[in-house]
C-alpha cells in the first residue's frame, strides 16, 4: 500500500472499504466515504470545526431515545426522512401521496364509528372531514381502514397533552367507500427546538414550524398501505413546512361554514370547517411492479 497523502487519501479509503463481502453494503459504505471525503475536501474544515461538528453529533446522539428522536429530527430537516420517502413510495399519478409519518403515531388508536367525534372536548374549531377511499380504477374500497391522528386546537398531540387516547381514533370507510370524521382544526406546531437541532436551527433563518395538518395512515386487503396528512391551504407556514413534507395533492381547504346543518347531520350554532378529500389507493400488485 502507497503511504497516504492529501491526494491519496480517498483511494485509500475507499480501497480499503470496498473489502466486504455483502454487495450492498460495500455500495453503501463506498459510496459513503466517497462523499464524506467530497464534503470535507469542500469545505476543508478547521480541526475545532470538525470537533464542533463531532460534539453536535454526539448530543443529537445522547439526546435520542424511545420518547425523543434528535436523530430522526436530523433527518427530518435535512430533507432526507421526506427523500427517503419518497423513494421508497413511488406512485402512479393517480393515487395518494405519502409524506412523513413522524414522532407522533401510537399504535392501537380507539376504534371510532363512521362520523364519531375524534376530539371529544379538545380545544379548537369544529371541523368534519369527508371523502371516499377509491382505488385507481375510481372503485370505492370499503371497509379500508383510517389511523388518524392530529394536534388539537392548541398544537398538542397526546404526547404533549398527557392524556391517553387524545385527539386519534380509527375509522372505517362504509360499504361505499365513504368516511366522515368529526374533530377540531389542527394548528401549525414547531418541531422541538430544545436540542441540538434547535440550536442549529436558530442560527439560521429557517422557519422551524410546520403548516397545520392532519395525519392519516390508510390501509385496505389488496393494497398497498399510505402513510400521509392533509394540510390547510393557506397556513402561513404551507411553502416553509421544516420537514419538507407539503406536496400539492395533499393541500385542502378548510372550507368556514356559518354554522348550521353539518355533514353528520347535526345543527350547529357555531361557524364549523368542512374539508373534502378522495384518498386513491393502487393495488398491492400495482405498488410492487413500480417499485
Ligand atoms: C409530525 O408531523 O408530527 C412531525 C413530523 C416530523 C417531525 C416532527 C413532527
Ligand atoms: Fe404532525
């Protein structure tokens, strides 16, 4: 082996790292050096910047574990959980795209009736949300099931409320495809700002909020799962979401209702939201030719 020097040096490594026997490991381990070494040959880092970098690291690190992501935060920001995504949930045109799960999904949500109320005295404006769940064809997928979950009016998920159960529930579409939901408006929400990431985000100019939203994980037999939200057209922060996570199909009114007969067909004195959205699921066969 030459001895190593400025100019070697990434040949070194990346001789070195191709040493493994599993092929996609070596692609991802060479593929890694080769841009770390681009990156540092880029920016030439001082060697207290690198160990700035190393300390960062280590306390997004430290600061990660079941209850709290700074790992995942990390990518979140960076753009890579949403690239991630996407690559991994490439679909017709036709059909619902996918966006970020994040930190806030927990299993064995109560099972609501078509129409039940999700926010069962939470805080926030009153708002029903209507649809069908169709497959690429425009046939209605009965029975699919919907895993929804939100903020409430204040920006709380259960996790920050503290209540068990808070502001999610499970629906099921009827035998026509058809769901409606009733809940309050979610609002905008930062992304927590209290760790190494927030540290770095207030040494930029990044807005660190995310547009207001509702998540909803779709599932039927046959088709492939979709993990998504629906956000409010116009939030102030809908084209600076600091997850990367707005894509224009999944952008909705919130259309204000003065009150009135609402779409469960109870009468209401105070103004409401209405929002209308067709989820489109392509069949399990269909996901796995794509990808
Ligand atoms: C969320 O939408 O719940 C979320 C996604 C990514 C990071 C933080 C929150
Ligand atoms: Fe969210």
């Amino acid at each position: 082996m030459p001895y190593v020097t400025e100019e070697n040096l990434t040949d070194l490594a990346l001789e070195r790292w191709s040493n493994i026997p599993d092929p996609r490991l070596r692609q991802v381990m060479t593929a890694l050096i080769k841009h770390l070494h681009a990156f540092v040959r880029e920016i030439e880092p001082t060697t207290p910047e690198w160990f700035m970098a190393i300390d960062w690291l280590t306390r997004v690190g430290k600061m990660s574990d079941e209850k709290r992501q700074e790992m995942i935060l990390t990518s979140d920001v960076f753009g890579v959980s949403m690239l991630v995504d996407a690559i991994n949930n490439r679909a017709p045109g036709g059909a619902t795209p996918s966006t970020v799960e994040g930190p806030f999904h927990v299993q064995g949500s109560p099972q609501l009736a078509d129409g039940a109320d999700l926010a069962k005295g939470a805080p926030g404006i009153l708002t029903f949300c209507t649809g069908t769940v169709r497959d690429l064809d425009g046939k209605p997928v009965g029975g699919a099931v919907l895993d929804l979950w939100q903020t409430d009016g204040d920006g709380l998920y259960e996790a920050q409320h503290g209540s068990e159960g808070y502001m999610r529930g499970i629906y099921r579409t009827n035998p026509d495809g058809t769901y409606t939901i009733r809940t309050v408006a979610p609002i905008g929400y930062t992304v927590p700002m209290d760790g190494p990431v927030g540290e770095l985000m207030e040494k930029t100019r990044i807005s660190h909020f995310r547009p207001a939203h509702i998540h909803f994980a779709i599932s039927a037999p046959g088709y492939k799962p979709v993990t998504t939200h629906l956000f409010q057209r116009d939030d102030e922060y809908i084209e600076t979401d600091v997850v990367f996570g707005v894509k224009e199909k999944l952008i909705v009114d919130f259309v204000k209702k003065p009150g009135g007969k609402t779409p469960t067909g109870e009468t209401v004195s105070t103004p409401f939201y209405e929002i209308k959205y067709d989820f489109v699921l392509q069949k399990a066969a269909t996901a796995q030719k794509a990808a």
